[in-house]
C-alpha cells in the first residue's frame, strides 16, 4: 500500500518540541551514530522521513520512540541543527497526547497556561477532596464554607474515575497501536516469557540507558543522565513501597512512627536519593549545557517539580511526625503532600510521568521482536 | 638513414640539415624519472644531429638562449626540444627561432613530460627508452621539414552577431567597445530572447526585463547595427572573409561582409509530449515557464486560485525531458533521448519554489527530484531555504518514475513513485497542481549547421573544440559560440560565454590580416592525375577543387583534416608540416628495433 502524503502531520508534531525537521536532508547521521538504533528499532532518521510525509500512524504505532533515552548524540552530529533528539522527545509528548481520549493532553503540551490552570484546578479539588475523605481528623473546615461538602466528595471521586479511566485507556491503545506496529519480526510463540524477562531486566538495570552515549563534554557518572534517572527511579520506587507499607501498618502498629520503623527507613533514604536525583535533574535542565537539556519545556518542568516539592514536603512530615509537632501549618503540608502525590498518579496520562507505564510496554514489543 | 631520404624539395636540397635537440629537465619533473644525459647520448648518435644538450628549465631565458646562440653560432637549421606539451610551449621556441632568424616552422616540440616522465613513475629505464623514441621521431620528422610561411588572409573588422537575446547583446556590446563593427541579426521582433519570459531572476533577485532594457538600451546607445525581423539566408566565405546574406521580413536580402561570426542562437523549451505526466490532458499540469509566466503578476494571498480552484497542494517535477534514459523515455524525433542535464532547472525550479512561497505561504509544496543539482554560487540557497520552509522533498529513480493519476473527483491528481528517502516504499502525493521542470532543448539551427558544416555533440547542442582549452571556437576557423546554443546554461553563465566569444573574436580580428598556421594540403602538380577521388572526401566547401587538370587548395578554407590524403593513389597530396615523408620518418624512428641508451659515465 503507497503511503498518502500528508504534509500536515509534521506541523501538528511540531507543536511539541523545538525541532526543526524541515532542515533535515535525509543524510541518515543520526541513526548511524545512535547507539540505541538497530534493524528492530530504527530511529531516529527512519521516525523523521515517517514525519515528513505525514505517516502518523507509523510514527506513533511503534515502540521506536520510547526506545530513544535522548542522549543528544544525533541532535549533536546532525549537520543541518535539525535536532532529531528532540524531535523524538516531541514525539513521546505527541504519543502521550494522542494516547488519551478526551483532548486535554493535547492541550496541556500545547499551551503552557492551559497545563498550569489544569495542574492548578485538578490540585485544588483533590486538596479539598481529602479534606471530605478524612473530615473528623483535619480541622481546615474553612473550605467548605461556599461549596457543598457533597459536591466537593463527588467532584473528586469523578475527577479520580475519570482519570483512571484515561490512564486505562491510554494503556489499551498504545498496546492496541503496537500490537499492530508493522516494523518487527512476527514474535515467535515463546517468545512472551523471555520478552518479559528481558523488560524487567531493563528495567531494573536501565542497562540501555547506560549505553547511550556520554554527553560531549562528559560528567563523572553519578552526574551522568542515566544515573540522575536511576537515582530518581529508586528514589520513587522506594518512597512508594514506604508509602504502601505505611498505609498498610497504619491502624496495626502505633510503632511506626518511629524513625527506625523499616518501612520509614525505606522511605527516608529513598526520599534522599530520589531528592538527590531529581536535584540534579533540575540542574541539568537548568544549566542547559547538555544537548538533551538544551531544549528543557514545561511538561519536563512539570514533573520534576512535582517529585522535588512531593520529596520536600514528604520530609518536612517525617520530622513533624517524629517529633510530635501538631501545628496547622502542618496540616497544610500534609494537604499539599497528599493532593499532589494523589494528582501525580491520577494525570499520569497527560504528562510526561505516563512514560512510566509506556516505556515498559515499547520495550517489550522490542524485545518480543528482537530475533 | 640513406641521405637522398632526409634532404627534401629542391629548394633545401642543398642545405645541409643540422638538427639541434635540446632536453628539458623540468625542474626534476622530467628528468627525475627520464635520464636526460642518456637521451641526449643516443640522439648525439643520429647523422643529422648536430647538437644535442640537456638544461634545467629550456623555456627559461638561459634555456632559449642556448637555442639562439646555437643557430646564429653553430648554424643549426632544425630545432628539436623534448620537454612539455607543446600546448604550454610551443609559441616559446618558435619565437625563439624567430629572434634568432630562423622560420619559426623549423621547430619540432616532443612531449616527454605528460607522455613519458608523469606517467611512467618509478620506470626510469623504459621511461628513458620512450624518450629516445619520442625524441628521435622528433628528429626525423623535422629533417623533412620545409620552411613554411603563415598564410596569411585579410580580416575584416565587423563581425555578425546572430541573435538578439542576453548572450548576443552581451556579445555585441564587448566587440563594438573594442572597436570592430557590429551587426546584431534577431529573428523576432524584439531584443531580450528567452530572458523576456523571466519575472525575477536567481542568484541577483534582479527584475528580467531590467536586464534585458539596460542592455537593449546600451546597443541602441552603441549604434550597433540592429536587425529585428531578419534571418539568415547564406553564409559564404572564410574567416576573415564572411559574406553574410540576411534576409529581412520583407524577404529581401542583404549582405554583409564580416570578418567574424558569432552564433548566439538560444534554445527551446522541451515541450512535454501528450500525457507526459498527465501534461496536455489534464489543465493542473503545466511546465515551469508556463507556471512562471502565470504566478508572475499574482499578488501575495493566503490562497492560490488556479482555474477557479483553490489549490493546496502543488507538486514540482524535476528532470522533466532531460536526463533521460534510452528504454526507459520516449525518444525525441531523432530517435534519441536528451540524456544531458538541463543544469539551470533545479536552482529554476526551487527559485520558483520560493517564489511561491513568498507569495502564497499555506501552500503545500511537493518536490519530487532525482538528484538535485544546484551547482552555482549561491544555488544552494533556494534548496536550503526551499528545505526550511517545509517543502517536502522525494527522490525517485528511473525505475520508478512518478505515475500521474486523475483524482476520481476529478479536481487533482495523485503522483505515485518508490521514494528512495523513504527506503524505496511507495508514496502516493496528492497534487492539485502540478509544475513540470522542463529543460532546454537546442534551438533547431539546421540551416546554419547545414551551411557551415558546424559540429554539434550527440545532445544536438554546438560543440565547441575543447571544453576547457578552446571552449567558445567552434571548429570552424572565425565562428564563435555564446550561450546556450553551445548547452543549457543561465544567464550568468551565458554572458560569461558571450564575453568570452567577444574576447577571442576581438583578438582574432586584432590586425588587419589573420595569420593562420600553414599545416593545410598541398598538391605536387606534377604527381596529380586529375582523378578526383579527393574531391568526393573533402567535407569543407570550396577548400578543394579541380583546375587545369589536377587539384587545387584555397588555403583559407582547408582545415589540413587529411582525408584527402588518405585518398590519393599517386600520394600527390601532403599536409604541410604533416607529409607523409614525415610519417615515413617518425615511424621508422619510433619502431627502430636496436636502442642504444648510451650509458653516460658517472
């Protein structure tokens, strides 16, 4: 079947990133130097040329994007600056938009203001939302003076169904999209098992990520981009398992409020590392002398700044909870930790935080049709 | 060598033949490889050599100098210097002859250089062997050699210019600036030619019809003798001597006499044949001119209305009737295919691309390619720039040439082809419009070519003798070439040519006389027997022809090509400076089956 040309698709893309593919000359650098690219996962010149002609559906079915770790070495050897890195990075953000059903992602990445009043409004109903969840326990009734208290509690749980619903939705299709993705091999039938191995591997080593190449001017490895990544990646993991762990010990033992309780041991040296990490990641993207932080926008703002408050917060808690300090000024932190950890989850699908679940499923079709 | 054999026509048959040979180092470049003293041993050996020596750098004024001292002190009468290509040096010696009171035709220039010493690195032995040969071949040929004279014709210091385009007007305003007079022939009814149809053009951005009036009204200014309406009715004579008939609208004739020609006759557009790319059938397919003529006096929208229909996508063809490939093209009426490429097309269209743009932002444009060569200064630009603004480019191949097909609404069409970026998939690309990048086709000069015997190449383009060494002379002694009747080229470069033209005419016509090498046939009366076999070979009208029973020569006009030679039974005809006595000589030389490099002692 010919491909139909569309030269539309590549200036709807562009509304995502700071590329400019139009200066490419299909010279084909990129991939040659990539040290990700291989014959299952061709990227990034094959993904450009799709761009080009308008192919969205091949653009966006395979797993190719979420194969790229943004290293900057295409974007740095291409000889027409048309920054092919972050063409790929604009089209994880395109993936993301076009994963979910309702349009407000596509929004979010677009404009700036639309994603900050979103951030805002979803924040504020989810505060006011714990605030009907645990009324008896947290006094700041002060809310609830002009809305309902029963409109508030439905708000949330709808605001809540709804995303869920998006995130399983955004699931559904991007499994949909590359289950009929056109690159790959036919996956041989045991193939699943050892596909799967290999996903977790990946993910627990980040072993790929590691490969990409140094930044061109390189940096001692704990600084290194991959490792800023793993730092987070623990961090986070750990804070959830201290969470869960948390929640669950709870109402059975009243020992854990004990620094040396497990769980909370978990929790503070992840909250280090994670803060350490997402630190540096700021930095990175602050200082901007990195190629793949060159091109740093809001969405990566978004979710950096998310973790980094979450962290903050979550350690002002720890010590207000170690040494019994009951103060309202407590309460609202513990309102903002809440809420934003709630909000984090529930708009997984909009933002950059939606690689967590889509990355895993790319690699897995990858290695499902790796030979 | 039997001495009845070396001395020749009566004339010298009582001189003695005292051949000179000189050996040039080159600085190393022939003598690192080449043993010059080994050469000169072996030629010192020859009966006629009277002289042999080998120096640094002969065309150094030492070097020359040498020769000089030798002819006026040792009586040598031959001259042999064994070193460049006579290209480089030649003209040096035979002034040297000349200063020294020799006939300058008495010099014999051998290549060991380009033919030996370069191209035979780390041979030096079999290098210093061909040497010898070459030198002594040399020796032999220039034993035989008569003085000769120039021939010599009168130059008439007006020159006819045919065509009134950018290259002629060009061509005619550097010769009447140097003095000759000039007679500007166009065939239409106005000065300007093919750059009338022009709106802007590339790398200057200048308005077309700006160039076209500063030109026009510098000949007007110049007093040029202009002549609209006119075509040429018959072109007699020689250079120096053209009589030139010029037939005016009202079909009468007139002449002209000039000493030079200049042919600036122009090309034609390639006209696509019925269905080309769905050319002639479908109105959305036109060719680039037709596209440039018809956005020219658009004024900048956000829309582009072509027949009453908005078109959003617009698709450019390029190589469209050049470049073309026997089995795979429709031949043109000759049964050939234009397998040149057009070269200004690509910079034209993508000139035209931004253009477009300029004017019509929101468009979507298409440019399907096989190579693109935008060769010149600042060509580059409209690509990157074209690129930038989001054209979409396809490279496709012979095997896959776009496929035009009408929409099934009937308001566009759809061009598919294997693109080679996209790693040969089919790509179908919606057009609502579609622009073809026709080339340049030589203007048919059949006439002219017929009447003068002109040369043109295989692309029916006039060839020029040498692309690099001679590249606007046409063979044909005193006619000259400028633009693109000689090949497609653009205005820059056409002017280039034409100024080029105006130089070698205006040298040409420098004197009152043209000297031109005497290397032309030459009939012994005495040995023709009137059989005419030569008569039927010459190919140059009036160069050779029967009189008084045996044949004659109009040196002017023989081109000293030989074929009359070959012919002749008694072997009664010789070039001058080429007889076959000569040959006899230089072959004998060359195939001499002893070779005695002499072992110079250390």
């Amino acid at each position: 079947m010919a491909i139909t040309v569309n030269p539309d698709l590549l200036k709807e893309i562009k509304e995502y990133g700071a590329f400019d593919i139009n200066a490419c000359f299909n010279c084909g650098n990129c991939t040659a130097v990539c040290p990700l690219s291989d014959t299952v996962g061709s990227f990034p010149r094959k993904l450009i040329r799709l761009g080009q002609i308008g192919d969205k559906n091949r653009v966006i079915s395979g797993p190719e994007p979420w194969l790229c770790y943004y290293c900057g070495e295409c974007s740095d050897t291409c000889p027409r600056q048309a920054e092919p890195g972050e063409y790929m990075a604009a089209l994880r953000r395109y993936a993301i938009a076009q994963s979910e059903p309702t349009g407000i992602g596509r929004l979010m990445y677009r404009s700036g203001v639309f994603a900050v009043i979103v951030t805002l409004l979803v924040g504020i109903v989810l505060g006011a939302f714990m605030q009907t969840v645990k009324v008896g326990k947290n006094p700041s009734h002060w809310i609830f003076g002009a809305v309902s208290y029963q409109m508030i509690h439905y708000l949330g749980i709808a605001v809540s169904i709804l995303a869920v619903l998006t995130i399983v939705g955004g699931i559904m299709k991007i499994f949909n999209r590359l289950s009929s993705w056109e690159g790959g091999t036919k996956p041989a039938p045991g193939k699943w098992v050892s596909a799967l191995k290999q996903t977790i591997t990946e993910i627990i080593t980040m072993k790929r990520h590691r490969e990409e190449s140094p930044a061109s001017e390189p940096v001692v490895w704990y600084r290194s981009h991959a490792w800023i990544h793993l730092a987070i990646m623990y961090g986070f993991i750990g804070l959830l398992v201290a969470t869960t762990l948390d929640f669950v010990f709870l109402e059975l033992l009243p020992l854990h409020l004990s620094i040396f309780w497990p769980a909370r041991i978990i929790g503070t040296v992840s909250g280090l590392v994670m803060l350490w990490g997402v630190s540096a990641a700021m930095l990175r993207r602050f200082s901007k002398e990195e190629k793949n932080a060159a091109h740093t926008s809001l969405p990566d703002w978004w979710l950096l700044i998310f973790l980094f408050v979450l962290a903050l917060t979550g350690y002002w808690l720890e010590i207000a909870t170690t040494f019994k300090l009951v103060s309202p000024v407590n309460d609202g932190i513990m309102l903002l930790h809440a809420a934003m950890a709630m909000e984090l989850i529930l708009l997984l699908a909009f933002t950059k935080f939606a690689h967590v679940i889509y990355r895993p499923i790319a690699l897995f079709v990858y290695f499902l049709n790796q030979a | 060598m039997e001495e009845e054999k070396n001395t020749q026509s009566e004339e010298n048959e009582s001189e003695e033949i005292r051949v000179g040979v000189y050996v040039c180092h080159c600085g190393g470049n022939i003598s690192d490889v080449v043993d010059t003293k080994a050469v000169v041993e072996a030629l010192k050996k020859n009966p006629n050599v009277k002289i042999a020596k080998d120096f640094v750098f002969m065309c150094s004024d030492p070097g020359q100098k040498l020769i000089i001292d030798d002819i006026i002190e040792n009586n040598i009468n031959r001259i042999v210097v064994s070193a460049c290509s006579p290209t480089l040096h030649e003209t040096t010696f035979r002034k040297a002859l000349t200063r020294a009171g020799l006939n300058p035709y008495l010099y014999e220039h051998v290549n060991i250089r380009e033919q030996d010493s370069w191209v035979h690195k780390g041979e030096n032995e079999a290098a210093t062997a061909k040497a010898i040969r070459l030198t002594a071949a040399g020796v032999e040929k220039i034993a035989r050699q008569d003085p000769l004279e120039p021939i010599v014709v009168n130059a008439e210091g007006h020159v006819v210019v045919i065509g009134g385009g950018v290259a002629g007007m060009r061509a005619a305003l550097a010769l009447i600036k140097r003095g000759l007079g000039v007679t500007l022939i166009e065939k239409g009814d106005r000065l300007g030619g093919r750059a009338l149809e022009l709106d802007r053009v590339y790398p200057t951005e200048e308005k077309a019809s700006d160039i076209v009036s500063q030109l026009e009204n510098a000949v007007r200014a110049e007093k040029i003798d202009v002549r609209l309406n006119c075509e040429i009715e018959l072109i007699e004579g020689f250079v120096g001597n053209f009589d030139v008939q010029i037939r005016g609208k009202d079909s009468k004739i007139d002449k002209v006499r000039a000493g030079a020609i200049v042919l600036a006759t122009g090309f034609d557009h390639y006209q696509p044949y019925e269905g080309e790319f769905g050319y002639g059938k479908s109105p959305i397919v036109v060719t680039l001119p037709e596209f440039n003529k018809l956005i020219a006096d658009m004024p900048q929208s956000d829309k582009f209305t072509y027949k009453g229909k908005d078109i959003k996508n617009l698709a450019f063809i390029h190589c469209v009737g050049s470049r073309q490939m026997e089995g795979v093209h429709q031949p043109q009426a000759d049964g050939r295919v234009n397998d040149y490429c057009s070269r200004v097309c690509c910079t034209a269209t993508l000139h035209t691309i931004n253009k477009t743009l300029d004017k019509f932002p929101n468009l979507n444009i298409f440019d399907l390619y096989k190579d693109i060569r935008t060769y010149g200064h600042g060509h580059e630009d409209y690509y990157e720039k074209a690129s930038k603004r989001g054209v979409t480019f396809f490279r496709y191949t012979d095997d896959s040439i776009p496929e035009y097909a009408p929409s099934s609404n009937g308001s566009g069409a759809t061009l598919t082809m294997k693109d080679v970026l996209t790693w040969n998939e089919e790509v179908s690309i919606p057009a609502d419009m579609i622009v073809l990048a026709t080339g340049m086709v030589p203007r048919d000069i059949s006439n002219l070519v017929g009447m003068l015997k002109l040369p043109t190449g295989t692309d029916r383009f006039l060839q020029e003798v040498h692309p690099k060494l001679r590249p606007v002379e046409l063979a044909n002694n005193g006619i000259m070439i400028a633009g693109t009747c000689q090949g497609p080229m653009d205005i820059t470069e056409s002017c280039a040519a034409a100024g080029a033209s105006a130089a070698k005419v205006s040298i040409l016509l420098s004197k009152k006389t043209i000297e031109m090498d005497p290397y032309v046939a030459r009939v012994d009366e005495a040995k023709c027997d009137g059989c005419k076999l030569c008569l039927a070979e010459c190919e140059y009208k009036g160069a050779l022809f029967m009189a008084e029973s045996y044949a004659h020569v109009n040196p002017a006009l023989c081109v000293g090509c030989g074929a009359c030679v070959a012919v002749c039974p008694p072997r009664a005809i010789n070039i001058a400076g080429w007889t076959l006595d000569q040959f006899d000589g230089m072959i004998d030389a060359i195939s001499m089956e002893e070779l005695e490099p002499a072992t110079v002692p250390a």
